[in-house]
C-alpha cells in the first residue's frame, strides 16, 4: 500500500467489473473512485489506516469508514450498494452523482472583489437535502459545503460515515 500506486481493491472489481475507473481523491486514509460499469455508475470509497508520523497520532478509524457509511445508507433504505472488508480496511459502493459541490459551485462568489452573488435557490436545495435525513430521524455529523453535490434534479448530501440515529 504505501509508496504504491492506488489501485482498487480485488473484491471491488469482482463486484463491479468496471468497464472504466477513475480515482477522485486519495487522501487522510480515504481513496474516492469513479466507476463506471454494466451495473451503473458508482462512487468506490476505500478506506484504510493512517499512519502515525511526528506531528500525528495514528487514525485507525479512517479504515473503516466506508463500511459505516455503507451501513448507514442501508438503513436509510439504499438498496443500489455494497459493502465489505478488503486487506487494508473497508470499501463500499454507492450510486454516483452527478454536478459539483457547494464548495466548488460558489468559490468564484468568494474570489477577493467578486461581486458575483451566491444562487439563493441553490442554499435551499442543500436545506432540503439536510432536513430530509433529519426527518428520516439522524443527524449528518459533517455537515460542510464539499458534501452537498448540486445535481441538476436535486441535491444530495454525501459522506454519511460519521452519521448518527437520534433519538
Ligand atoms: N456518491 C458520490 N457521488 C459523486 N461524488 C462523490 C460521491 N461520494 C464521494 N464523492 C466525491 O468524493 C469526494 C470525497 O467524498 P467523501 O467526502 O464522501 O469522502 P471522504 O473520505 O470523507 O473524503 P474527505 O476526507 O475529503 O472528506 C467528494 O467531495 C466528491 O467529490
Ligand atoms: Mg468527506
């Protein structure tokens, strides 16, 4: 794993068989793919530990994010994903989706002097998104712009690894 290049884990390409991949992100313990395949098209979280270093102390936890989150999304009623261990920790799968996130869409309403103003509408599609999990009775954890993706039907909130049932 460390110094190798990413690769998606065995029993992952089992499962999907992609007919194309691509990796998203490789970061903090997390890898983020784009697959797409002749069962759809899905976002591969691969989860494995972080390491301690001089500054850190060591983030076994990242490794298994991906199945918590594909835990979640069960009881949330997904049904169109997957879930499991491969050898370094925990990947799932889940439907991708499509457009950019909060973060990207309204970086040039942050530029310095910018005097673009920010689309209202879009703020209530990531309000709706939010209250729908809170009504289904959990609450996200990590609310934060990189995690509402602005899809051209409805937005969607993303990384439910650390969510919660109340009550
Ligand atoms: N279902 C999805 N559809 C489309 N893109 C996704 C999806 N899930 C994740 N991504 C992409 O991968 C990025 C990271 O996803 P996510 O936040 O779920 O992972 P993470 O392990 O928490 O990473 P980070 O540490 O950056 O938050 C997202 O910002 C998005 O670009
Ligand atoms: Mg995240």
């Amino acid at each position: 794993m460390p110094g190798s290049p990413p690769e998606l884990p065995i029993v992952v390409l089992d499962a999907l068989m992609p007919t194309s991949q691509r990796l998203v992100l490789n970061r903090r313990g997390s890898m983020v793919w784009q697959v797409e395949s002749h069962r759809g098209h899905y976002a591969v979280k691969v989860g494995y530990p972080i390491e301690a270093t001089a500054e850190w102390a060591a983030q076994p936890w990242t490794a298994l994010a991906p199945a918590r989150e594909g835990a979640v999304l069960l009881r949330l009623g997904l049904t169109d994903l997957a879930y499991g261990e491969w050898e370094h920790g925990t990947w799932n799968f889940q439907p991708w989706h499509e457009g950019p996130d909060l973060y990207r869409l309204w970086e040039p309403c942050r530029r310095p002097g910018s005097s673009i103003e920010p689309d209202i509408g879009v703020a209530l599609g990531c309000v709706e998104a939010l209250a729908e999990l809170h009504a289904k009775g959990w609450a996200h954890d990590d609310v934060q712009p990189a995690h509402f993706i602005i899809g051209p039907e409805r937005t969607r909130l993303i990384d439910l690894a650390l969510a919660l049932a109340r009550g």
